[in-house]
C-alpha cells in the first residue's frame, strides 16, 4: 500500500478457521489485500430473526486501501457462507 492516506482496516468474521483461511488466501492471492490476519476463536452474540445467537467466530483483520474495498466486498460476498457477512471498514488514521 503505496499511499498511507487511502490505507483502511477491514474487519470480517467467519464461522470456522477453515473458511477464514480461503477468504485469506483469496485475498491476498488477488492483490486486494496486503495482509490479512487471522485471530483466534471467539464468541459472537447477535441478533438473528427475532432471536439472540451466540456463535463461535473467527475475526479476519485485513489491510487494504480504499481503492481495493469495492472488489473485496464483492469477492467476499461471492465466497462466504454467510447470508449478511460482516464487513466493516475502517480507516487508518495513524
């Protein structure tokens, strides 16, 4: 990431290690992230459908730029198994 200014922060969850690490490989293999990493298991409580859900997650932080979000949400979305992925996208700011 050439221009520190455009850099922003990524946040996705999954729902297993195993899918984490496709949508990892998939982006940096596609340029559309620089780094990716992967924290370890955590618990996620969410409402879902009228119900409180509490699943166990992996959190992907990925570092990117603006430019790339647009085609990374799109890729995401094609290749997660969720139905509403969480993608959430911040900025670098220092």
């Amino acid at each position: 990431m050439s221009d520190t200014a455009d850099a922003i922060v990524v946040l996705i969850t999954a729902p297993s290690r195993e899918e984490a690490i496709r949508l990892a490989d998939m982006l940096v293999g596609a340029h559309l992230a620089a780094c990716v990493q992967l924290l370890p298991e955590m618990e996620s409580v969410y409402r879902w459908e009228g119900k409180i859900e509490r699943q166990p997650e992996i959190l992907l932080l990925i570092k990117t730029t603006r430019a790339r979000f647009d085609e990374l949400e799109r890729e995401v979305r094609a290749l997660h198994s969720y139905e509403t992925p969480e993608i959430v996208a911040l900025p670098i700011v220092a």
